[in-house]
C-alpha cells in the first residue's frame, strides 16, 4: 500500500511507513522497524513517538527493550473523531480572532479541478446558516447535460436542501429541460426568463462564484460587499419579471 494514502488522514510520510510496516510485521523493535522502512534511524524514533500519542501505535517493555506494534486499523477512525473533537474546541478562539479584526474583507481565490469546485461550493455550504439565502444564475446548457455535472448539481442541492439553506435561480426557458431533477427540493425556488442572462454565477454573503465548467472545471470566488450587493440587485430586478 502507498504510504502517501495514509498520509492524507493527517499522518506524515514517514509515520505512514512506520505505522504500515509494523502492521505487517507485528511486535518489532526499533531497530527492526529502521530496517523494514529503510528510513533514518532519527526519523523512525521522531515517528514512533508522535503514533503512539495519536493512539496508532502501542508499545510493551520486555526487559529492558520497547517492542512496538500497530494498533487494528479501525484505531484511524479514533484517530479522526479525536482530530475533529480538538478543531471543535479550537473553533470558537479561532471565530473569536477572525472576529477581533473584523473590516471589509477583499479577496480573490481560484478553485481548479472537480475536487476544487466541490471545494468552493462548501465555503457556500459552511457560510451559510439554514433559512439563510443565496442566488445563482444557471450554468450553461451544455454543460448542464454532461452527466457528471449534472450529477454534481444534484448532490450539491440535496446537501444545501437538507440544511435548510435557502435558494432562488434564474435560468432562460431553454434551459428547463436540461434542469430536471436538480430543483425539485424543499427550500428552493427557480424562475425562467425570455432574455439574456450571465451563466454560471452563485452569489452569497459578501461573496460571488464565478463558474467555468469547461474540462477541467474551475470556480473563481470573489469577496467584495459591494460586487455582491450589486449582483444582488440586478437578480432581484431580473426576479421580479421571471416566470415559474
């Protein structure tokens, strides 16, 4: 197994190789551990201390030797609950400093990738509160017809939905079709237009997405106030005329 697939559960490289290598060879001192890992004799001592405390890895006295062995692979799933217990507790003082601070904030970021524009609709997801709500005007047709996307989309909104965030969409009458089974939900609303509209655009808070779905996808947020509140206003004009 590629160490580097641990790795992404927070381990270092080098605790992945020891974690993994005592898995398959069982109780193993120190020095047998260095051997089968092929690692720095400094790296593995640095490494078996850190699993130890992460609950990982448990070690026995025979004589005057540590023997170390893995803990059962179902010990990550303690690992991660303890992981987000203490970003729990760590939240509130960091909330409490992003509070002391508190001014316009201005910002650009890019999300590339499908695994970056899922990463941009969560900053949607985890700034909005339920029955708070946000605008969007529809992606472009075609690509609202390729089945991942479309996908996606689906997901996305049973998510937001089963929070509780609210929504209204704008979208031209052609689209309709391609708009089946995405919309059907609680706490959502969409209404179609005869003209022309910006496509791929998702406004919230003081926030604004800009979506590119060509391959590879790409989201572009943009925090500005005023940008937001301006779009705001123009969805809202463009509301009031839409039909259902």
């Amino acid at each position: 197994m590629d160490p580097k697939r641990l790795s992404e559960f927070g381990l270092t490289e080098a605790e992945s190789r020891v974690y993994l290598a005592l898995l398959q060879t069982g109780r193993a001192r120190t020095g047998a551990v260095i051997k089968a890992t092929g690692l720095q004799s400094s790296t593995v001592y640095n490494a078996l201390p850190s699993l130890v405390q992460n609950g990982l890895v448990s070690f026995v006295h025979l004589g005057k030797v540590k023997w170390y062995s893995a803990e059962p692979p179902e010990s990550f799933q303690f690992f991660m609950e303890e992981k987000k217990r203490r970003l729990s507790e760590m939240l509130p003082l960091l909330k409490k400093m992003e509070a002391g601070g508190k001014q316009e904030q201005k910002s650009a970021r890019v999300f590339e990738s499908l695994k970056g524009f899922r990463s941009a609709f969560n900053d949607v997801y985890v700034t909005m509160k339920p029955g708070e709500e946000y605008y969007f005007f529809q992606v472009d047709i075609e690509q609202l017809k390729k089945k991942r996307i479309k996908m996606f989309f689906q997901n996305w909104h049973l998510r937001r939905s089963g929070k509780g965030i609210k929504v209204k969409g704008l979208a031209v009458r052609e689209a309709r079709e391609a708009m089946k089974g995405i919309y059907e939900l609680p706490y959502t609303k969409v209404r179609y237009v005869d003209e022309f509209l910006p496509t791929g655009m998702v406004v919230y808070k003081d926030k604004m997405l800009l979506l590119d779905l060509a391959d590879p996808p790409s989201a572009f947020c943009v925090q500005s106030q005023s940008i937001a509140n301006s779009f705001k206003r123009f969805f809202e004009a463009k509301w009031k005329t839409a039909r259902e």
